[in-house]
C-alpha cells in the first residue's frame, strides 16, 4: 500500500512515533486517501513519543533456523562479487524475498525477515485485547471492523497515551489499484485540498519508496507542515500476502543515506507508525488492514466521539467514493496504463498470482476474518 497505498486512510493520519518493530537499514512509506480530512487532523496533532523497545515477535524469531553466528559482515565478504553486488542492489530496494533466496544467512541477519515476521505477527493476532470493536457493511460484499484500545508505545503494552487502532476494509476494487495515489503525488494534491505539495526523494520501486508531503489544513492561515514518509513492502509470493512496514523518516537522516532530500521550507508535522497488510479476494476485490498508534493532544472523549460516531458514518460514505476513484477516475487510469516507474505491471502480476494462492489454498479470508500469522509467512515462519 504505502502513503497513500490503500485509498481510504491518509499517511495525516498521523500515527506517531518511530519503528517499535526492529527495522533493516531502510524504510518504506504508506499513503491512503483521507476518511476526512477534519477528523484526520484533529487525531494528528500528536506530539512525539519517546522511542520504545523493539517489539519482536519472539515465537517467531526462536524457530528461525538461518540465525548466524558470523555478523552481517562477515557473512557479506564471504559471498562472491557479483552475489554480493546482487543481494545489497535487491535489499537496498527492499526485495527480501529475492535476496533472501540467494543469501538467507545474510538477510536474516540483518534483520529483515524479522521485521516481516514480527509485523504480520502484530496485523494478525487475534487475541490482542481491544476496548471498542465497531463493525459495518459497505455493500452486500464488503465489509469492514474497526477496533481500539489505549496503550503505551508499543504493541499490547499498558498504558494510556497512545491509541492504537486497527482498520480491516474490503474494497471493490483490483488490488494493485489500491496503490495508484501513493506512486502518483501530483493526482494526489490535486484530489487532497489540504496538500500543497508532493514529490518522491529518489526512485520508488513497488517495494520501497521514500515521499516528501507538505500538507497543512488551512494553511495559509496556520502554517504548513514537511513530512518524509518511508514505506517498505514485504511482497510474499508464495503465500500472497503484502505486509508493510511504515514510518516517518527525518530530513537529516535521509541526507546521510545519500539522498537528494531537497530543501526543509517548513516545520515538522507529524511522526508516522503505520503497519498495513493487503491481498487479494479476486481479480476486482482486494482487503486491507492497517494498525496505527496514535497519540492524540486532544481529550479522550473527543477522541472516543469521533471514532464511535463519526468514523462509521465516513466509512460508509467516503469510502465508496474512493474506491470509485481507484476504479474509474480517467487520469488515474491513464497512469496505470503509462506505468512510469514499472511498478503496476509488478503488482499487477503479482496480485494475480496471490489470489491463485488464495483461491487454491481453500481458506476465504476478508476483512471480518483476517488470517492467521503462519498462513501469511508460510514457510518463513520458521525457515
């Protein structure tokens, strides 16, 4: 998905904070079409968390056989030139999969895998203790649940100054569609009147894209805000499934990486923590779960009104409405055709083969029935 990967949610949204879950050097972004934006920006005035340990998902990570004594390094100048040119070029551009198949030993250890594992572990555990859970139909064939609770900075921990909140949406539209907003910032600003500006740093591939947002709601009057948002897709094509791991990324870091990061015009917005996993239900329908925390400046129970009354109403009516614009909207249409980073032919053939995987494994699951951990890493779960 991405920035604005799954056409319903906006990177403003604002999910606060840095990577709980231990990340690989190199992030990724997330990018959704705002339920509204009013209701957005009141939950986004957050103000930064203090960096939490890493939550890894220690079931997995015991059963992982390729962990190494060696270091990254050493297992790297172990590999011939050109293996060792081809595994940094694919993890630079967050293609685990292909770079785990020529140096697993490598790509464990440099935590990759566990980033993927620890990540669907978070999106799909169905025993997380949630405070409200509200669930509605969109059509006769789309369904959504929406649940939350307050926490502290990570995932299930106690506390009372975060909210996390997990958003599992069917959508009548082709899976790969879903991330058209994100890959085009310009069709973005142009349908969002609360973006000024939008442009990638570098060159996003379907797995890996770094975008620089200036947003601000009335502002003109208030000021504008400049975000860096990094998004990195796990694209597993042999059970299907696309697990993302997002964050906000400073201007400064992304200079020290080697990047062209432009010019800082305005402040800092926001602090983005958004996990996101995506698949197909057939060639025209695809579902998606996004697990955000959030911490918001405003009282708990103007939070409490918007999620229990606002939100559903949004739901049933924006959402619709974005999906139609995913579907049918003639530029959009036109960028899919002109694919000027090669990105939708990658997602479009692989969301073909997910839902073959999906259709052949005999298990239907939607946004009222998510799967479970194991069914989204098949065998890297233990491998």
């Amino acid at each position: 998905m991405g920035q604005r990967g799954c056409c319903f949610l906006k990177e403003e949204v604002c999910v606060q904070g840095d990577a709980d879950i231990a990340h690989d050097a190199g992030t990724s972004p997330l990018s959704y079409t705002p339920v509204d934006a009013g209701a957005a920006r009141l939950l986004s005035n957050t103000s930064p968390v203090e960096a939490a340990p890493a939550a890894i998902d220690k079931a997995a990570a015991a059963g992982v056989k390729n962990i190494s004594a060696r270091s990254p390094q050493e297992i790297l100048d172990s590999l011939d030139q050109d293996t060792r040119k081809r595994v940094q070029e694919l993890l630079r551009d967050h293609n685990v999969f292909e770079a785990h198949e020529l140096c697993p030993e490598y790509v464990e250890a440099t935590q990759h895998m566990n980033t993927f594992r620890s990540t669907a572990a978070i999106l799909c555990d169905s025993n997380q203790a949630w405070e409200k859970k509200l669930e509605g139909e969109i059509d006769t064939s789309s369904h959504w649940r929406f649940e939350y609770r307050w926490g502290g900075a990570t995932p299930g921990s106690s506390g009372s100054d975060c909210l996390w909140a997990k958003l599992s949406l069917d959508q009548q539209v082709p899976w790969y569609k879903i991330f058209g907003p994100w890959f085009e910032p310009d069709l973005d600003v142009k349908a969002n009147p609360d973006m000024l500006d939008a442009r990638f740093i570098g060159t996003p591939t379907a797995t890996h894209g770094i975008r620089c947002n200036i947003n601000g709601l009335g502002g003109r009057v208030f000021g504008y805000t400049q975000d860096y948002v990094e998004v990195r897709r796990f694209l597993c094509k042999e059970t299907g499934f696309c697990v993302e791991s997002n964050q906000s990324v400073d201007h400064d870091e992304l200079v020290r990486r080697g990047y062209d990061a432009g010019q800082v015009k305005h402040k800092k917005g926001m602090d983005m923590l958004l996990y996101c996993m995506s698949f197909p239900r057939a060639e025209d329908k695809s579902t998606a779960i996004l697990y955000a925390r959030i911490a918001p400046k405003v009282p708990r129970w103007i939070v409490g009104a918007i999620l229990n009354y606002v939100g559903p109403v949004l739901l049933r009516n924006v959402v619709p409405k974005m999906v139609e614009n995913m579907r049918g909207d003639p530029e959009m249409q036109q960028r899919f055709e002109d694919d000027r980073f090669g990105v939708y032919g990658y997602l479009k053939s692989f969301g073909s083969a997910a839902f073959a995987a999906h259709a052949s494994r005999g298990a239907a699951y939607d946004a009222l029935r998510l799967p479970p951990a194991s069914v989204v890493l098949g065998r890297y779960a233990s491998e």
